[in-house]
C-alpha cells in the first residue's frame, strides 16, 4: 500500500509528519511534486492505494486529478469528487453554506457600484461599518472595512476601476478570537485558537500569523456545538477532512467564516499535540480497506 502526497509548496513540516505517520504503518510514502508527476504516472496509484494533495493552485488540483484512479481512497466523499472543482471565489461557498442553514455573518453577494443598491446593501448588513471584500485574493488582500457611505462608493469604484466586477459585502462582526478546527470524518480532531491582531480584523490576517507562532493556543477538545457546526460544515463542503475558520463573535454567535480543503494543519497539530497527520492517513488507510471490502463483495 502506498500513501502519495501531492506536496503543496514548502512545507517540509507537514511532509515530515506524513512521512513518520506512514513509516510506522509500513505504509510507503511517495511524495509527489510538478516535476515527479510525470515520472509517478507510469506506476499510477492503484485499486487501494491512498492520496491527499496538499495544495491549492490549479496545478496541484490537476496532478490530484491525474492520480486519483478508481479505488484510490482520498477525502472526497462523492468517488468522481476530485475531479469537479468545488465552487470558488470569495462569497459562493459562503452562500452555498448559508442555504445549507450554518451560520454565516450577514452578507450581500453581489455589490456594485450602483448607489441605490449600495445604500440597500447596507441596511441589509446592519448598517455601518461593513466589510467589503473581492472575489479573489488571499491571507486578507482585497479585505477592507469601511465606516461610512462617502468612503463606500469612493471604495467600490476604486475597487471596480482595478479590475473587479462585484464585490462582496458584510456586517462587520466584533470578535476577540477566531477557532481553527480540524474535522477528519465525523468528529472535530483538534483545534487552536487564534487572538485577534490589535489594529487587524481580519481572520485570514490572523490565521496567517499565527501559523507562525509555536505558541499558538491548541485546543484537543471543542464544545459540541461547534464541533457540530465544523462536521455539518465539511461534509456540505464534500469531503472529510478540512479546517473550518468559526468566528467567536463578542456578542456570542458563533459564524463559520471559510471550509478550507486542503489546510495547513500542522500549526494546530503542534500546537495542541494531538496527531493530525496520522489522523489523516488512518481515516484513508480505513477507507481503502472498507473499498476493498465492498469490491470483494461484489
């Protein structure tokens, strides 16, 4: 049995974890990068075998795509999962979330620059101030808040001039800390617990942060409620396996702010102690074999 790991970028952490977790299952680790992709699909994965991909970029979802054969256990829920893109851009998972009734802060999914619906937008939300955010980018770029109608429009034609053509708006929630949790099947694994950056109130701004520090706040246990909202998050998401970003509003709600599959765990599995990785391949290393099961049956 094989475990192959579509490495995503550099991170020698989380392919050490790996690499340890199936050498003390016998299981062979063989890591897969752009330029060993061509070499590997000689000797594909096969009937059984597992498979992550750690990466985000299209490229990485491509070489997933390409090893993914039938049989190979992976964390998408659907069989033929790996090869449809789950919904992107900013706003259409939130909103795809939102219908399937998890809690979400309130959001307008498509602003303009069109001031009567601006106005609109606004009232929708709760008024000032609002979160505007584009449909692309990253760790917090092209996520601004804005306090106050003049400085919205001169925002979102700003915005609109550099190339966006709708944005996204939300009510802006006060918050001392966001939860990361990692779900893996039916159950909340692990967490950790990131304080807000004075002077930053974005989340992706403190994730990002955060995964630099050793002494982030681990969590090995999460309340059930949220533990509830992380499982019902990742399985609306498709797969097994995710990091659910959930805003702890100072008001007391509790909002699901991103599903991130893939994610970068191994801040959360250092921080809290709690395995991860191995997690991981002993959830795959399960399923392979129940897939095995079922084939025999057949």
């Amino acid at each position: 049995m094989r475990f192959f790991h579509v490495q995503g970028g550099a991170n020698d952490e989380v392919n050490g974890y790996f690499e340890s977790a199936c050498g003390h299952r016998e299981i062979e680790y063989v890591p897969v990068n752009l330029n060993t992709l061509a070499d590997l699909l000689v000797d594909p994965p096969s009937f059984g075998d597992l498979l992550y991909n750690s990466g985000a970029t299209t490229l990485h979802l491509r070489s997933e795509a390409l090893l993914a054969n039938e049989g190979v256990a992976t964390f998408y829920r659907r069989e033929d999962g790996v090869f449809f893109s789950r919904a992107g851009g900013k706003g259409v998972e939130l909103f795809f979330l939102e219908r399937k009734g998890l809690p979400v802060a309130k959001t307008v999914y498509y602003v303009d620059g069109d001031r009567r619906r601006l106005s609109e937008s606004v009232r929708e939300v709760g008024g000032f101030p609002v979160v505007l955010k584009a449909r692309e980018g990253q760790w917090g770029m092209g996520v601004v808040m804005v306090d106050g109608f003049d400085s919205l429009v001169s925002t979102v034609e700003y915005m609109m001039e550099r190339g966006e053509r709708s944005l996204i708006m939300q009510e802006f929630v006060e918050h001392p800390a966001i939860l990361r949790t990692i779900t893996i099947g039916d159950r909340v694994v692990a967490g950790r617990r990131i304080k807000r950056i004075p002077g930053d109130f974005r989340t992706t701004t403190m994730q990002r942060v955060a995964d630099r520090m050793v002494d982030a706040e681990g969590v090995k246990e999460v309340s059930p409620d949220m533990a509830e909202i992380s499982i019902r998050a990742t399985h609306a998401s498709g797969v097994d396996f995710s990091g659910i970003d959930i805003i702890e509003a100072s008001d007391g709600r509790r909002l699901v702010s991103e599903v991130n599959f893939p994610c970068i765990h191994a801040p959360t599995e250092r921080s809290s102690g709690i395995p991860v990785s191995a997690l991981m391949v002993d959830f795959l290393l399960e399923k392979s074999r129940r897939l095995s099961s079922e084939r025999e049956g057949k």
